[in-house]
C-alpha cells in the first residue's frame, strides 16, 4: 500500500504490459471525471508525462483531485469472459450503477 492507495498483482501486471505495448508513454493514468449515471466516473489512459499536481505510484499517476475521491481505494484487473477491465474498489462510494461504471459519494 501506498498513499493509502492499493494496485494488485494482477493490476500492476496488465498495467506493464499495457505500456510496454504502447512503447511512446511511461505512466498509467488514473482519472475520475464527472460522468455516468451515479455521478463520477473513473477514466484510464496512457501519458508520458507528469503534471505537478500528480501523485506518482511507481508506474500509475493520479491527479490530487481525482485522489481525492479514491483515496483508500484498490485497483484491480477483472478477466471475465466478455469483459476485461481494470476496476477500482473504493470503499468512499456510496453507490454505483447498475454496469459499474459510475459512483457516487
């Protein structure tokens, strides 16, 4: 655990080989954007840089606003069979939509 913010085995290995793929960006970016049904949605992407506002967990970044929301939370990689999809668990949400992909708090 670190910053209060847990990233699983499972996570940190999909996460390299993610950008390992994508070769040009360094960092897995974590966003929160306000979005979906619930209220906030989570937004995952590549970057090559960092802002100075980021908080930096080995390769994943995450903006202090969009911490603010997650703090305490576990990032984790879920392999269905019509989904692969990282997932954050966050125990500040106080609901969630029907598909997941949204919360509030």
């Amino acid at each position: 655990m670190t910053n209060n913010f847990t990233i699983t085995d499972k996570a940190k290995k999909k996460i390299e080989n993610l950008l390992e793929k994508e070769n040009i960006n360094k960092f897995f970016r974590i966003e929160v954007k306000g979005g979906g049904c619930s209220g906030y949605k989570y937004h995952f992407s590549t970057d090559n840089k960092k802002n100075e506002d980021d908080i930096i967990l080995e390769n994943v970044l995450i903006d202090k606003s969009s911490f603010a929301f997650i703090e305490g939370s576990m990032l984790d990689f879920s392999e269905k069979l019509i989904e692969n999809t990282f997932k954050i668990i966050n125990p500040k949400a106080t609901s969630s939509c029907g598909c997941g992909s949204s919360f509030s708090v």
